[in-house]
C-alpha cells in the first residue's frame, strides 16, 4: 500500500533566527536527514511550504498553504488535500532525529482510526503523526470557523492517542531524541550534540 509523508516546512523560524530545516548536522540539512529518514517506511513524499525556493534543491513536490497565515493546521490541511494517498505521516522540518519504524506504526494505527498522535511524557506531538487524506475535509471546517488548535480538531474525528504503554506492548523501541525538535539556536546545539552521540544508529549524521 502506498503512503505519504510530508514535511511540515511552512514555519517563520523566528525563534530560531534562521531557516531551520536547512541547519546542518553533518554533511546535511535538517530537512534531508528527514526526508532519508522517512523513505524508509513511506512511498512517496511531499513537503508544504510558502518558500518554494527554498526548497527546490531536494527535488520532491510542493504546495502551499491554501489556508494563509492559520498556522499548522492550515500545513496539515494542504498536504493532505494535496496527498494521493489515504495514509499519511505528517512530520515538522524541525525533528531531525524522527524515526521511520514509529512512523510506520502510526501509520499502522490508522486501520482503525482517522488520526493517530502520540503522546509522550504528557506531551502530544500532533507534527510526528499519522492522518487520513480524508479528514482534510474536517480540518476545512475548522479553518472556517477560526477553530486553529490541533488539540481541538482531534476531538472532531477518530483520533487514537498513542500512548508510551502502546508502544511498549507492542515492543517499539523509541527514545526521547526521537521527538525532539527545535525552535532555538541552544536546541539546535543540543541536537548537534545529540547527533554525535547516536551517531551509531542507522542513520548516518556524519
């Protein structure tokens, strides 16, 4: 079955004060670490983004928000709308240390859910999820009534919360570096060190 991922690559970087998906952590930007990391488990990729430019070096579609200045949902809507796909992980250009084997069991929940977000340290992570093309429809409406919090959409549709027990009975291992992102240049220096100390995982930060 074919599956989509799409990078989230619509942000301001304000915090940061730079472009955060192209920082580098080895010899790539955050965004191609992602990108390498998500062909691993979906067919096909996508990102949404406002600065097209930016991002024509990587060669993988595009589209824009159609819902301007609305924040993450608006990103999450165009993607899916845009998808071709009825499955769909949704992951934000700024989590370079995001795992393909948890993506695929979110993707793996949606058997029986429209959404499925995990939930870590009572943290929810809406931007490392899975979702179904369809429910872009219930994201429309929510964009119409100026209804822009994610946590209040998950309430509109089928969403399972994935919890660390989930993931734990069905034996994944996760660690925490693997929903970590980064908003500020002292995060951005975490990460560098973060890389050089998993650098023995599959994925290659050197």
């Amino acid at each position: 079955m074919r599956t989509t991922g799409i990078i989230m690559a619509g942000g301001q970087s304000s915090r940061m004060g730079k472009n955060k998906a192209l920082l580098k952590i080895g010899n790539k930007t955050v965004i191609e670490h992602i990108a390498a990391e998500l062909e691993k488990t979906v067919t096909d990729l996508m990102i949404v983004t406002n600065t097209m430019e930016d991002y024509q070096f990587l060669t993988l579609p595009m589209v824009e928000d159609e819902w301007k200045g609305m924040g993450p949902l608006a990103g999450i809507h165009a993607g899916l709308k845009a998808s071709r796909t009825d499955k769909n992980l949704v992951v934000a250009c700024d989590m370079p240390f995001v795992s393909s084997r948890l993506g695929e069991i979110l993707l793996g929940f949606l058997e029986g859910f429209d959404a499925a977000v995990p939930n870590i340290s009572d943290q929810l992570h809406p931007l490392f999820a899975a979702y179904r093309k369809d429910v872009h429809e219930e994201i429309s409406h929510s964009l119409q009534k100026q209804e822009l919090r994610i946590r209040q959409f998950f309430q509109k549709v089928h969403t399972k919360i994935v919890f660390e027990e989930d993931l734990q009975n069905l034996h994944v291992p996760y660690q925490p570096h693997h929903f970590f992102n980064m908003n500020h240049p002292e995060e951005f220096e975490e990460a560098l060190k973060l890389a050089t100390e998993h650098s023995k995982e599959s994925r290659d930060f050197s």
